[in-house]
C-alpha cells in the first residue's frame, strides 16, 4: 500500500509544456491559493496548468530540475502548516463508479482533453511518453488500440503493479474511457505474467463488465519500454521520439491511468503523484503519495533517507538517469534510486567482445555509436542505428571495459537535438511576457 | 507512517555487471582448462613446463614494454596472458629438450622466444583494443616458418604414464598393434614413458597432396584410412602425437562448449566453421588413389569405389586429424578477429572453413587451419562495413 506523505513546508510546481524561452504567467507573489487552483495565470492550450497541491501563498517564479539535466520553469508555493486538505488522492474510494458522470458523457474529445489539462494531468516518462501530446496526434489519427502499461521496469520495485492493485477502479476507468474517446476498438492492460494471485483476481474483477482485457506478458527488462512492448503486442515498429499514436496506440501506464480516471470519475485534479523509492544501500523500498512539486530531498528525508554521499537514480539504475535532491516529482519518473556514489572507473579500450551488440534488446550496435560520438560522426552512427536507441543502458551495464556508450548515445543526440533547436529568443521577448504584477527583478 | 519492504534483489549498488577486462580473459582461461588439463594428461611435465615458460617469458616481456610509450601502456597482462596460454597449447610438449635440433637449434629456446615474441606483436599490433591480427597466429605461423620440422609431433605418453611420464623417453610401439588397439585399451609393454609414431596429420597430408609413395605402388582412399591411419578414437581422446592442447579433440570440444555456456563465444562461428569446412572436405578434390600418378576426383562421395562411409570416414579423420577444433572453437571466435556484426561472422565463419578445408587438404593439416583463419580475419573489418545491424525499432 502506498502512504502519504508529509507536505513539505515549500514545493516547487512544474510548468510543463512551456517552449524553450517561454516563461508562465505565475500569479503574483504573497497570494494565497487554494488547492487545486492554478498558480498561473491562463495557459495556453498546449500549456499544462500548474496547481497549487495544497492551501498555501504563491513564493514567487522558480525553477524545478525534473532530471539532473531537465530544468523546467516552475512556481515556488509555500504549503500552509496542518493537515493537507482532500486526502482521498493518497486512499481508496469505495464503490467509486466505474464512467464519467452522466452530465460530462457528451463532452467532446478535445474538451476532455482540455480538462486532463487543466488539472493539472501530466506523464511523460519512459514507461508512459507524453500523455497530452498523444492525446492530441489521437485527434489528428486513428486509434484502434490503448495500452496501459502495467509492467514495471524492475519487477522487484512494482509501483505500477502497485498502483494498479490499489485503485484498480480508477486506472480501468481511465483506460476505458480513452478507448471509448478515442474509438479505440481494443483495450489492453500488460501485466507482468508473474504477478501474484491476488494481485490477478483484484485485476480480473476490476476489469469485470468494461471491454479491458488482460494481456500477460513477461517481464524481462526493458520491455516495459513503449517501442519493445507494441512490438510484443502488435508487432508495430515505435521508434524512440516517435508517439504511439502515429502507430494507431495510445499507451499510458497505471500512474497515468490513475490520473485520467480520478479526473473522469471525479473531476479531481493531479496534485499527487504515486513514488517508489529503492534504497540499494540498506535494501529496503518505500512506497508514497507525494505532493506534486516537491522536492526529492524533502521527500526522502520524510521517510528517514540520506541524501548526502549518495547518488540518484530515476526509473532504473541502468539507464544512468541521474537525479539530484532538487528534483521534483510529478509526472516524470516515478522511481527512484538511491545507491552509493560510483566510483569513476577509467575506462579500458573497447576489446569488440560484443556483449554490448548481443544484450542489445533492440539490435543496435553500441560500441559502434560510441565510436561515431567520438569521432562527432552523425552518419555513422545512424548506421550503427543510433535512432532505434532506447537507452535502457544494458550496453553499458553489460561491457567489461566499462566504457560510456549510453553517454555516447545521449551525447550524440544532445549534438543533434542542439544542431536543430534554433537559437534562443531575445530576452526583450521573454520581459514582454514577464507578469506585470510581479516584482521587477 | 513508516512502510518498508525488504528487496532481496539489485543490492549491488555499481550500474555495471562488475565483470571486467580482467574478468573476461580469466573467464576464457576457465574454458581453456579442459585442453590444457588433457594436454598435460597426454604429455606430461613437460607440457606444463613448457606452457609455463610460454606465459612467463610473455609476462616479462610485457612488463618491459609496458614501460615504452603510451602504447606500452595498452598491453595489458590479462589479455597477454590468455594469449599466450593459446600459444602454448599449440605448441608440441618436446620443444622442452636440451637436445639440439637438426640444423643444431635449441629447443627449449624456442617457447621463451615464443612468448617474447607474441610480447612485441601485441605492442606492435598496438595492445588492447587496437588489434585487428590475432597476435597467437602471427606468432605461430612466424614459428611454423622458422622452427617448421621443430614444431612436428612426435610422441604421446602410454596410458599408464599420464602426466608423471616424460614424453621424450620414447620408443615405436608394434606398428600393427597401434593400428589395431585404440590408444587407451593398448597394454605398455616396455618401461619407456611414451609411444613414438607419426601424427596423423603428416599421413593424411602426404596423401591429400599425392605425394604418398604406396609400398605396393598402389593405395586407395580406403587402404589408407585402413592400413595407416590410427584408430580414429585416438584422435578424438588425444592418443596420437600432435600440440597440447589440440590433441585431445573431446577435450577441445568440452572447453568450446563451456565458451559458449558462459556467453563468451558465438555459437553460430564453430558452428558454421566446422560445417561448411566438414561440407568442403566432402566436396574438394582428393586423390582416390594414388598408383604411378594420383586420381583426383572432386565429390569423392560419387565416386563409385568411394562412397559415402569412406568419404565421410575420410573427412572425420581431417577433421580430427589437425587443429580444426580447436581453431573454430578457440582463435575463430576470437574478439579480436570476428566481426562484430551477426550476419557478417556468418560469411566470416564460412569463408574461414572453406579456406581451411582448402588448406587442410593442399597446404598443411598441422598449420592449414591456423593460416586459413588469418586469411579470414582480414575480411572481417570489411564485412562489419558491409554488415550494418539491423535494428528491431
């Protein structure tokens, strides 16, 4: 079962969507918000609106780190002291019902959409790319098929399996309810064909009178990732950056599910977010609510967690996604790792041992794309197959010279990533869009 | 509320399998261990000594150029020593005498110089990582060429003398009861430690070139496998003279077996060699017979007084006769050498068993194999250009 955590005294909210340059219109300082209510002043429509997780006073603009390398603008919001209001986001509903209310049922798609926006409704992981752009190519496209991911990238840390045995409810509604938006003729749940007895029979009644089906499948790392498991499921090839839509799938997983369902059930927006917490050091696993917003360090000293010497992990180990104490957590990665810190290790040459091209799930040829990082070589290592890179990190785990060939392939896909972002706009630009209500700088 | 579980698994707290350059050298040596074992069964001290000095003399001439430049610095001991392990198991036990050789050389230097040798090709051929060339072939062929009659099998030691015999006190046992009684039921019947005879390998190759001399003017394909050839047991045990560690062709396969167990070495490569180069030795040329000239044939299998039972003994017996095995299962997958892409060891592997069948039968049994491959191995950065992966998404 998942606790709850305690609110942090101050939470950083993610601003999501934003393009590069482009600062949200925060609310002006000292105002106090009410939870749920936006802290920002009307987002676009491609904006997703930033909620205040609890009562509290807008602190003023800030920034959230959602990776150690992934910085977002966000809105710095002091929680009011006591108990957090509306706590049934961390409980079990009973008898939730299993559709939208009747008055909501003529409610278009995109109007859907726009409402999963406004409260705050937000994934974008590796296990679940990102909800709302799917959303929206499923209006351009046809979908015939939504998947919700229920395999957990390391089974031995099963948030999703988790999350799905907890609220199965929610998680069947929101599933059902997008395949029902987006007339989608199958709806699928892959669990893991190991989960446990009980884990199956809460699943199969949960699913009972909805047109969800189960689909078992085995867990072997990475097939939780999007490409490999509609391959698995509908032998459709999903290219790394490429959404699921454009193969006629929307894929969520139970974390997202959850979400969508509490806001089609119950119109309640996403001010939590489920966290699994692996602490590799003393082995033990904690599982939470936690406050969107709040800061990794806030919530691993909640739960008696040292930060300090150690080093994180988002999602898995192996994928090298270093976090740090600032993070947030929201809809990115909901798991996490804390281990010892790495020793730099010097790295021997590469002896062509080709463990890397042999555990490579999808028959790509690391060592070869390290070289074409290293020679800045983009043709190359396009045909070493640089695209088809899923950086599940298992060419690296695996070589025994330890060299960086998930460095090499995130290296190189930064290059070409900056290669085409044009240059950044003009600050006179950005203090056009500069709140007038807020203290000049 | 404090809610913990305890994980039994992924306590490790390093991203990485922990297995390292080190690591996977020694894991080679693992698989090595059974020919290694079988060659000193079947030749004794003398083996073991040998195959010492072999990895000693390369240990110190590594630790000296690893002092010369930055690529002194990228030889490393694990790979040398793996390296030179191979090299000593395809040297024969005798080189260890203090007797001199026929042009008056002396054996014994010939392993230390061996070692010291494979030293400077790995430092030439630039160390870990850089090397294209599999240093153990370049030595063994430069030896081939140099020391070639030194390197020529003698002897292997009576069953009954395993390890403790030395395989240079010698004496030729009763022809007709060595081809008659397999090696391991043969009663020993003087006090010397060793049966001396020629290596099968010699036989067959004086025959596949037509250079045999029949007694009787006359010698078929069938006559030979039957009147010359040793019992074919005694190939596959390691009953008949030959180097080290390829003697003992079940102990090879054992260690080959063992390679791919682990996940050190591509099944699909022995594989392929072994077949396609069986397939060509069924197909290539051979002489039937051999009267006042030798009739060659190709498919020997069609060949009316041939057929298939002696056609195929004819290709087990090359098959088990030279380092075929050992070459497939040990150098052929060697990282060094095979493309890294699937598709490309595929062509690599065949290409490397039609040249060693091809080898085997016109050039040497005893160093065809090991010349087929370095010829192969020059393919193999051209056809990692031609083979790109491909990939799953």
């Amino acid at each position: 079962m998942f606790g709850a955590a305690n609110f942090p005294r101050r939470v950083w909210v993610p601003c999501i969507g934003y393009p590069h340059g482009e600062t949200p219109l925060i609310k002006p300082a000292g105002l106090a918000v009410s939870r749920g209510q936006p802290l920002v002043y009307r987002p676009s429509p491609q904006w997703h609106a930033a909620l205040a997780p609890a009562n509290g006073v807008i602190v003023g603009p800030g920034s959230a780190w959602l990776t150690a390398t992934h910085e977002v603008p966000a809105v710095a919001f002091d929680v009011d002291p006591g108990p957090a209001e509306g706590s049934s986001t961390t409980g079990v509903v009973a008898n939730p019902p299993s559709a939208p209310p009747a008055s909501r049922r003529d409610l278009p798609f995109s109007g859907w959409i726009d409402r999963l926006r406004n409260l705050g409704v937000w994934a974008d992981r590796w296990t679940s790319p990102d909800l709302l752009a799917q959303l929206h190519a499923c209006l351009r496209r046809p979908i015939d098929t939504v998947v919700c991911n229920i395999l957990d990238v390391d089974p031995a840390l099963p948030l999703q399996a988790m999350v799905a045995g907890q609220w199965p409810a929610e998680v069947m509604a929101g599933v059902a309810t997008f395949a029902s938006l987006t007339g989608a003729g199958r709806a699928w749940l892959a669990v893991s064909s190991s989960i446990d007895e009980s884990a199956w029979t809460t699943l199969r009644s949960a699913l009972s009178g909805t047109d969800v089906r189960l689909v078992p499948l085995r867990n072997d790392f990475p097939r939780a990732n999007p490409g490999l498991l509609m391959r698995e499921l509908s032998d459709r090839p999903l290219r790394p950056g490429q959404l699921p839509p454009e193969q006629g799938v929307l894929m969520l997983d139970a974390a997202a599910a959850l979400a969508a369902g509490r806001c089609f059930l119950h119109d309640e927006p996403m001010l939590t977010a489920p966290l699994a917490v692996f602490d590799q050091i003393t082995g033990r696993a904690y599982f939470r609510t936690v406050p969107v917003g709040a800061k990794l360090r806030d919530v691993l000293t909640d739960i008696d967690v040292e930060t300090f010497g150690a080093r994180l992990f988002a999602g898995t180990p192996l994928r090298q996604e270093l976090l740090n104490g600032d993070c947030v957590v929201g809809g990115g990665e909901l798991t996490i790792y804390r281990s010892t810190r790495i020793p730099d290790t010097n790295p021997d040459s590469c002896i062509r041992c080709a463990w890397c091209v042999e555990a490579c799930p999808v028959n790509i040829q690391p060592a070869g794309i390290l070289e074409a990082a290293q020679r800045e070589d983009p043709q190359l290592a396009h045909e070493y197959g640089l695209e088809a890179c899923i950086e599940c990190g298992i060419c690296a785990y695996v070589c025994p010279s330890h060299l960086p060939l998930l460095e090499g392939v995130r290296t190189l896909r930064r290059s070409q990533r900056n290669a085409r972002t044009p240059p950044p706009e003009k600050d006179a630009r950005k203090e056009t869009r500069r709140n007038p209500e807020l203290p000049e700088p | 509320m404090t809610q913990a579980l305890q994980r039994p698994a992924l306590l490790a707290p390093l991203p990485h399998s922990g297995v390292t350059v080190a690591e996977f050298y020694s894991m080679h040596f693992l698989g090595a261990v059974f020919p290694l074992t079988a060659g000193m069964l079947l030749y004794g001290w003398r083996a073991a000594l040998l195959i010492g000095a072999v990895i000693i003399s390369t240990s110190v001439t590594i630790f000296v150029w690893r002092q010369i430049g930055p690529r002194g610095r990228q030889v490393r001991y694990s790979q040398g020593l793996w390296l030179a392990l191979l090299l000593g198991l395809m040297l024969p036990a005798q080189l260890l005498s203090a007797a001199r050789g026929p042009s008056g050389e002396l054996p014994w230097l010939v392993p230390i110089g061996a070692g010291m040798m494979l030293a400077i090709f790995l430092w030439l051929l630039g160390g870990l990582g850089a090397v294209r060339i599999h240093p153990v072939l370049i030595t063994y062929l430069l030896l081939v060429a140099l020391f070639g009659d030194l390197l020529l099998s003698r002897s292997v030691l009576s069953r009954d003398r395993l390890f403790f015999g030395d395989v240079l006190r010698s004496g030729t046992p009763d022809r007709s009861m060595v081809r008659e009684d397999p090696w391991i039921s043969r009663k020993h019947t003087s006090d010397l430690d060793a049966e001396r005879s020629e290596s099968a390998s010699d036989v067959l190759i004086r025959y596949t070139m037509g250079r045999e001399k029949p007694p009787r003017g006359y010698l078929s394909l069938q006559g030979l496998l039957r009147d010359e050839m040793p019992p074919l047991e005694d190939l596959i045990l390691g009953g008949r003279p030959g180097p080290i560690g390829t003697s003992s062709v079940i102990a090879v396969i054992v260690g080959g077996l063992f390679l791919m167990y682990r996940g050190l070495i591509d099944f699909r490569i022995p594989l392929i060699v072994i077949g396609v180069m069986y397939t060509a030795l069924l197909i290539l040329p051979i002489p039937t017979v051999i009267a006042e000239r030798a009739q060659w044939h190709w498919f020997a299998i069609r060949v009316h007084e041939i057929g298939w039972p002696t056609a195929i003994t004819f290709a087990n017996y090359e098959m088990m006769a030279g380092p075929a095995p050992f070459v497939a299962f040990f150098l052929a997958t060697a990282p060094v050498m095979r493309p890294m892409a699937r598709r490309a060891r595929g062509i690599y592997a065949a290409v490397a068993g039609i040249l060693a069948a091809v080898l085997q039968l016109y050039v040497s049994v005893g160093y065809g194999p090991y010349l087929a491959l370095l010829l192969a191995s020059l393919l193999a950065p051209t056809l990692d250009t031609w083979f790109r992966p491909r990939p799953l998404v």
